[in-house]
C-alpha cells in the first residue's frame, strides 16, 4: 500500500505523513529532504544554484547522512531546494530512490508513506491513497514562523511570509512536475483544523 502525500510548505503534510506511517508501521519518506540535502551541499560546496550538471552529481550522489545535515530546515536551504526542484534533471536524478522506496519499503515494512509536491502525480501516479493537504498562507507562514523562531528567535514574519510566497509560486509554476493536486486526490484544508483532526479525516479516507 502507497499512501501519497502532496501540498505546500508548512501546511502540515509532514506531521500527517509520520503520524500514518507510526499508525500503520509503514516506511515514510520525506522526499523534500532529498532536495534541500542536494541544496544543501550545493552551499556548502559553493556550487552555483544554476549549474545542471554539477547538482546532478550531488542528487546521484545522495548518501542518508546528507539527509541530516544540520542546516537542512534553514530558510537560506529552502530556498536552494525550491531552485534545484525546478531543474528536470535534478528530479530526474532523484526518481528511482522514491519509486524504489515506494514499491520495495525498507524494512520489508508493508507499505509506505511519502510526502512531498509530486508524488500522487508523478512519482507515484499508481499510489493507493492520494491526499493533498493544504491550508491558507496566513496561517501556513505563521506555522513556519513559529517553527523557525524556537532555534532562531529574530526570525521576522513578513520575512517568512514572503519567502512561502516565492517558494510557492516557483513550485507551482515550474514547467517539470509543478505542484498541483492529483484528479484522484482527496483535498484536506487543515488552516482551521488540530494535527489531530487531520489525522482523522485522512484515517476515514483510507478507511473508506
Ligand atoms: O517539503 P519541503 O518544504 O521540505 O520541500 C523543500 C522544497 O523541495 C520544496 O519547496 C519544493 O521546491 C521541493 N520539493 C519538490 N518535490 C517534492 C518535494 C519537495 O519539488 N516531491
């Protein structure tokens, strides 16, 4: 069983996707670390956000521990990610690992849970359950806010704000799997609902 999970930043697809997976015992993969770990090295090797080739390096490349790189939730690294998503061949690169993850799960677990922005449309089209989860971007941005202020507390709002604004916007329109919901996907607006309440709502789609 596959459960895709699509939507934008901040809007809570992430605590769903590891609340699902724990209930289930499924594998859960949070795709967009896999670019902002690929951004990520793109600074700190000061690899140019523009150069094809040498991003291709690093998303073939990848190794687990990339995904714990310790800049990896850092505005400057979300804003690297969102470019190096926008180029096909970095997407490319990075394709088999989640299929791969989707349709063998490590852990011989029975199923997995991925997030991200294109895994009911592209990554994996065929998956069992398809949710989007999405939630105004007042409240989306004062979630992200929130977050960022407990490891940096000069973090600005209105900086926040824009920054969701500009990574939304490039995410959508983007040419190579722009971030839209699946025909088949069940909406689930969370900007007026608990953490709980949306695990419940996703638990009676899959349920149903
Ligand atoms: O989900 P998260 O905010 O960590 O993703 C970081 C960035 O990675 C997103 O802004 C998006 O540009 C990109 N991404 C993507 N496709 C995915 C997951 C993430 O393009 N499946």
């Amino acid at each position: 069983m596959i459960i895709a999970i699509d939507g934008p930043a901040a809007a809570g697809k992430g605590t769903l996707a590891r609340r699902l997976a724990a209930h289930f015992d499924f594998a859960y993969l949070d795709s967009g670390a896999l670019y902002r770990a690929v951004g990520a090295k793109a600074l700190d090797q000061s690899i140019d956000l523009d150069d094809v080739a040498g991003l291709v390096v690093l998303a073939s490349g990848l190794i687990g521990e990339d995904m714990a790189h310790p800049h990896l939730r850092t505005p400057a690294v979300s804003e690297a990610a969102s470019r190096v998503a926008a180029l096909t061949p970095v997407r490319e690169a990075l394709k088999d690992f989640q299929r791969n993850f989707a349709d063998s799960p490590p852990g011989g677990k029975a199923g997995a849970v991925l997030d991200g922005r294109d895994i009911g449309t592209v990554i994996c089209p065929y998956a069992t359950f398809k949710l989007f989860i999405t939630a105004n971007r007042n409240v989306r941005a004062e979630r992200r806010w929130l977050e960022l202020r407990e490891k940096d507390p000069s973090v600005i709002y209105d900086r926040v704000f824009n920054d969701l604004v500009v990574r939304d916007r490039r995410d959508e329109t983007r040419q190579d799997s722009p971030l839209r919901p699946a025909d088949d996907a069940t909406l689930i607006d969370t900007s007026m609902l608990t953490a709980d309440q949306v695990f419940e709502q996703a638990l009676s789609v899959i349920a149903s």
